[in-house]
C-alpha cells in the first residue's frame, strides 16, 4: 500500500509525534522509529488533533470560527451531536483496535 507522501512531510508527522511521545525515535544503523507507548493506550482522537489540530465537520461545531448562520440554524444542534459522536468515537478507538479491525466498536446513535 502506498500514500504517496513525500520525506519531509513524513518527517514532520514524525517529529510530532515523537513531541508528544506517541512514538520514539532512535538514531544510528538500528535506528528507526517504535511505539512510545502501547497501542492500547494511543488513541485515533489523539494522533488527528495532534496532526490536524482540532478539526470540525463545519463552522458551526469549530469553536476557533464563527458560523455567519449560527443564531438561526435548524441544523446546529444535529452538527454538534454528530461531531461530538465521532470525537468521542475517534477518542476512544485504539490503535490496537484499527490493527485488529474486527473488534472496531459500532458506532450507536
């Protein structure tokens, strides 16, 4: 499987996580990268928001922006439960559990 990312951009994913001890990095000949911590306890919630910040479905459940509708919109409501649902969904799935794809809870609305 390939993704097409250059070196430098993998270097820096990389670089972040090895900031937040979600992985370890070892220089030399055997060197390369490990788990900082057990797969059990680095979660998918973590590693988007270190990576991608604090990312929203849209405006509306971003608090760093402000939606232009926010004060008369039907849909805020189901937005936010929606992105509250994934969050805690991402949050609590494993990397343990993306490699053993079988036990990947449901999700339940």
């Amino acid at each position: 499987m390939s993704y097409d990312l250059s070196a430098q951009m993998l270097a820096n994913v990389l670089k972040v996580l090895a900031s937040a001890g979600l992985v370890s990095s070892k220089r030399g000949m055997a060197g390369g990268y490990s788990l900082g911590r057990a797969a059990e306890e680095i979660f998918l919630g973590e590693v988007i928001e270190l990576i991608d910040g604090n990312p929203g479905l849209s405006d509306c459940v971003n608090l760093e922006k402000t939606c232009t509708a926010e004060n008369r919109c039907p849909a805020q409501g189901s937005m936010m439960m929606i992105h509250k649902k994934i969050k805690d969904f991402m949050g609590n799935l494993s990397l343990a559990d993306i490699a053993e794809k079988q036990s990947i809870p449901e999700i339940q609305v």
